[in-house]
C-alpha cells in the first residue's frame, strides 16, 4: 500500500495525539513564547532536554533547524517549517524533511490557543501520517524518558485504566 | 510479526483484563478471587488469564492447588512507557513552558 492510500485509509484522530492545558497567561503572552527561537530554549522538550538553534524564520513557510539534546545525551536533528501562522490563536507547522541526518519523523503541529477569562486553553494536536509513524516516534521518545518510571506509578497508571 | 509489545498492547486492550491487573496490582490472586468481582465463570476469568500470561503480563504460581497469580511488572512497565512516553514530551514541554511564562510575567 503506499503511504497516501495508507494514510487515507486511517482517520485522523487514530494517528494524532492531542494534549490539552489551560495555561495561567494572557493569550498573547503564551503565542509570543512560541515565536522566537530565544524564548523556545526556555522550554522546549521536557526537564533535562535542551536545544541548540541553527536558524529560525517565524513566518509562513519559514524553517526551524534545531538539535535537541536528550538528557540520555543522544541528539535529535530536526527541522520545522511553518505553514500557518495566525496571531494570537493558530500555529500550523510541519515537521520532518530530508535533509541528512535528519530524524524521518514527519507530522503537523497544531497549536491553537483560546482565551478563558485571563487565562488561556491550549490545544496541542499532533497528526502523524500513519498510526505505524504515530508509535514508532511513540516508541523512540518513551525510550528516552524510560528511565524515570517507577513501579509506583505504573500502579497509578493500570488503576486509571480501568 | 508480532512483537512482545503488540501482544501485550494487545492483551491490554479489554477492560476485563485491565481490571484484572489492576486487583493484581494490589498483590496476588487466585482465579476464584479474581473471579469474584466480575460476573464471570471460573473458565471465563483462566481465558483472560491465558492470555495475561502469553503477554508476559501475570505470572502464575506452581502450587498445583491455588496456582495464584501475580502481576509482572517488567513487562506492563514496558507497555506503560510506550504508552505515556510521547505524551510526556509534550507534557513536560508545558511544564516548563508555565514555569517560563510565570517568571516573563514576574518581570513585568
């Protein structure tokens, strides 16, 4: 199958992972933190992550080449391409590309961000082209936080499941 | 093919069976005490087990009489990491991006 019918054939939500939070900020103030390559070495990637920019074009089609450095000390290359950006509410990038030693890792981002009193509801959706894509990635950043487990709250965790 | 981890993503996908390692989580069970909660036949529950087993998921004892079962953690570890371990990327990215924006807001 090629990877066009594959993807058609999986709805979107089945391979897209989506993360939630209402953000204590006014809506301009989070947009802004995702619009200068100075603000996102704050706080892109979980603790222990950090990253190095090599170019940053905030605007339509306009490209993120960064290194992401994991805690394990293994690297990540990545690249990012904005393809919708409307301020305060929207981010649209795309992730991926075939620049060498790049992560094969392609998937859109959507950022949306809605004001709520003097806070703000963040949507963060990640669709990936196949459910095969989804947990391969799934799998190769678990890896990386694997070590901070515990039995603990794998307990939580199988509770909640039920 | 299939992995470990598919047959054991694919044991856990029955709530059944969740419920299951989730009163194995508290410690071990023979099947009439982990029948009890449930609805269900003896035979009913050992075909659950069977296929916890076959994941790798429980573990049941040699004695021939109560034979009771208990959880193995290594591999539902495993599954559970696979499961939370993106999430947590993005989760822990938020973290850090409140953390930031409370002190920006600070310095105003």
């Amino acid at each position: 199958m090629t990877l066009a019918a594959q993807t058609a054939a999986e709805p979107e939500e089945a391979r897209s992972i989506v993360i939630e939070r209402l953000i204590s900020a006014p809506r301009e103030l989070v947009f802004s933190a995702f619009t200068t390559a100075e603000h996102l070495a704050h706080w892109w990637g979980p603790t222990g992550f950090s990253i190095t920019t090599f170019a940053f074009e905030f605007q339509v089609g306009g490209v993120w080449r960064f290194v992401m450095h994991g805690p394990d000390g293994r690297d990540y290359q990545n690249r990012l391409v904005f393809e919708t950006i409307e301020p305060p509410a929207r981010i649209l990038s795309r992730h991926g590309g075939d620049d060498d030693g790049l992560e094969l890792a392609s998937h859109e981002t959507r950022v949306t961000l809605e004001p709520e009193g003097d806070k703000t509801r963040l949507t963060w959706q990640v669709v990936f082209v196949s459910i095969a894509e989804r947990d391969r990635i799934a799998r190769e950043y678990g890896a990386v936080e694997g070590g901070q487990q515990t039995v603990g709250r794998l307990a939580d965790y199988v509770g909640g499941l039920g | 093919m299939p992995d470990h981890l598919s047959v054991t993503l694919s044991a856990l996908a029955d709530p059944t069976r969740r419920a299951i390692l989730a009163r194995l989580a508290l410690g071990e069970a023979t099947v009439g005490e982990l029948a009890r909660p449930f609805a269900m036949s003896g035979p009913a529950v050992t075909k659950h087990l069977n296929v916890l087993e076959k994941a790798g998921l429980i573990r049941r004892g040699r004695d021939a009489q109560r034979r009771p079962c208990r959880l193995e953690a290594a591999r539902l570890k495993e599954a559970a990491e696979y499961l939370v371990g993106f999430r947590q990327f993005f989760e822990g990215s938020l973290d850090r991006l409140e953390d930031y924006l409370q002190e920006l807001q600070k310095k105003d």
